[in-house]
C-alpha cells in the first residue's frame, strides 16, 4: 500500500476521463462512487490477492472501475463476455486474477479467462510455432485453440457451465503445457490476452516493411492471415477495455518485470536472449497501428511507462446501463 496514504481517501492525481468513464456505469458523483467502494474496503479490496506489487492508484483508476464495470454486467441478467487487451508485461492477467478474487471476496459469480488458456497442447504447440524468425514457443496468431475457446463460450451460455483448459507457463522449461482444466458456473466472463480484439487496419506501406527482415515479413504475412481466424472470438466480446502503452516499445521493460516476478515465484528464469527475441516478435509480428486502435474498444487507458494511469478515452462504444442501474 502506499505509505501515508488514508485508505479512505481516492489516490490525487484523478486521470482526465475517470469522471466519464464512472458515468458510461451510470456513477454520476466520484465521491459517491468512491464511497461505496471504501464500504466494501477500497484499495485494500482482497489487496493480498494481488501476485505482484500494486499501487493504490492502479487499483482505484483500473481495478475498481473494471469491477464497477463487471457488476453492471451482473445487472443485465445475462453471460456476458468482457475483454482485457494490453500488451505483454502490462499486468492485465495478474488486474483479471484479482478482479475475479475480488468478485468472490464479494459473493459475484465471475471467471477469469486467457487466451493464453486455449494455447495448443505442447505437440500442436511446438508445430504451430516451428520456424517462427523470432524463436519463440507461443503467442503468435495460430497458437491458440480458437475453436475450443468459441464453444467453451457457446456451451456456456447454453448451459451455464464453462469448461477451459489451463495453462502453464513454467511447464517444459519455460516452454509450457497445458495442465489441466477448470470448471464453473459464472454470470460474466472476464477474458484477456495480448492482442486480444486486433483487427486489420489501413496501414502506412513503411509501417509493414521497414526494418523487417524477409524472414520476419514472411512470418507477419502468416499472422495477420490467421488472425482471420480470430474474429469469431472477438465477436462473442459484450465490452472491450483496452490499457494502452504510450509506446509499444514499453513493453519490453514491462514484460521483463513480469518475468522476475515469475522467476521468484517459480524457479523458471528467461536468458536474456529469449526476452530480446520476444521482445521483437511484439514489436515486429503485427503492424503496431493495429494494437493502437482497437475498433471494438469502449475504453482506453493510457498508460506512462511507469504503468501509472495518464488518461481515460470513453468511446461511443461504451455499453450503459440497463433499467437496473448500477447504483441501486
């Protein structure tokens, strides 16, 4: 927690945009708002549930809204679908981890979802990813199960029962596996995954081809072609929030981060060389316009280097609230 700070009081520096993303849940007062949420514990909100170091302002301008935004969802009545997208190393799994602790610490029948999950198991994995310029075992378009994740989503909302598999990072030497799978019964579905919701965009022809090696071009080609595949899924999103980096490159120290976080808590360590690879591969993959602009997103967070909140962008987009408002 951050020292000297009264848990009862919102963290200063309120990002441009928060008021009127509180309004798109139909919060018209901050200080309503926030006063709710200090009922139930404010930032320390199931704060030991958070896997990695947290400040108060990340909880206060993305946490708390992103659970506001979950219980409107639960108002609707039915199984709604909300997407996460950021780039790696943003903190995304560790902000969807704790929003579904914090959903249970408040009785919310919510899950937690990754594309990451729906990675193929090591075999199909390992073919998948053969001869990518990059060297690495996962996260390109193609590597993923799409068509398991559509019906994990389709029975579900048939049944109300979701069944996903689960995945180990840490598995076959930082390689990862599949390792079992989860079962449950919830009301809204919080998914999220890197490029989670890119679409193709009109792109500058520099933007494709500068810097790139054939090699790499190739291998673009190859993930914008599969990223076809991918839209099935996006169109199943009920809402999209997109926590943006200022630059792309931001991720690379981010993502570093992260996996001294993993490390500590795994014994799996990355060499160097296999973070710069990754590192190039997020940058060189997809056109970088294309994980600026999000055509499905209804809110954008801007983020500094330093992960704090800059400004909140509320697109047309943004689902309001039902006949039941949030606010009671």
């Amino acid at each position: 927690m951050d020292p000297d700070h009264n848990v009862d009081s919102m963290p200063q520096d309120v990002p441009v945009g928060f008021e009127r993303l509180l309004a798109s849940f139909d919060w018209f007062n901050v200080e309503d708002w926030w006063n709710r949420w200090v009922s139930h514990g404010g930032v320390t909100l199931a704060r030991h549930h958070w896997s990695a170091p947290v400040v108060d302002g990340w909880i206060a301008f993305v946490g708390l809204p992103l659970l506001s935004r979950v219980e409107l969802a639960l108002h609707q009545g039915e199984c709604v679908v909300l997407g996460v997208s950021a780039l790696p190393g943003c903190g995304k799994s560790t902000l969807c981890s704790w929003v579904k602790s914090a959903s249970q610490h408040l009785g919310w029948p919510v899950e937690h979802l990754s594309l990451d999950d729906f990675y193929w198991p090591a075999e199909q994995l390992e073919k998948s990813m053969r001869g990518n310029p990059w060297s690495v075992p996962r996260a390109l378009p193609g590597s993923h199960d799409i068509d398991g994740l559509v019906q994990s989503l389709a029975t579900w909302k048939e049944t109300g029962l979701i069944t996903a598999p689960r995945f180990d990072k840490s598995l076959r030497n930082g390689r990862g596996d599949r390792c079992g799978s989860s079962s449950s019964r919830p009301k809204v579905v919080l998914i999220e995954g890197w490029f989670l919701g890119v679409s193709p965009l009109p792109s500058i022809e520099t933007e494709i081809l500068e810097g790139l090696s054939e090699h790499e071009l190739a291998w673009r080609s190859r993930a914008v072609s599969l990223l076809a595949d991918y839209q099935q899924v996006w169109t199943l999103l009920d809402d999209l929030w997109h926590l943006r980096a200022v630059r792309n490159d931001q991720s690379s120290r981010w993502k570093q981060q992260q996996l001294a976080t993993l490390e500590h808590q795994s014994g799996v360590g990355y060499r160097s060389s296999d973070l710069a690879d990754f590192n190039r591969m997020v940058l060189a993959a997809l056109p970088p316009s294309w994980l600026r602009m999000l055509p499905l997103s209804s809110a954008v967070i801007d983020l500094t280097e330093s992960r704090d909140v800059r400004e909140i962008h509320v697109m047309d987009r943004q689902l309001s609230a039902s006949s039941s408002s949030a606010t009671g």
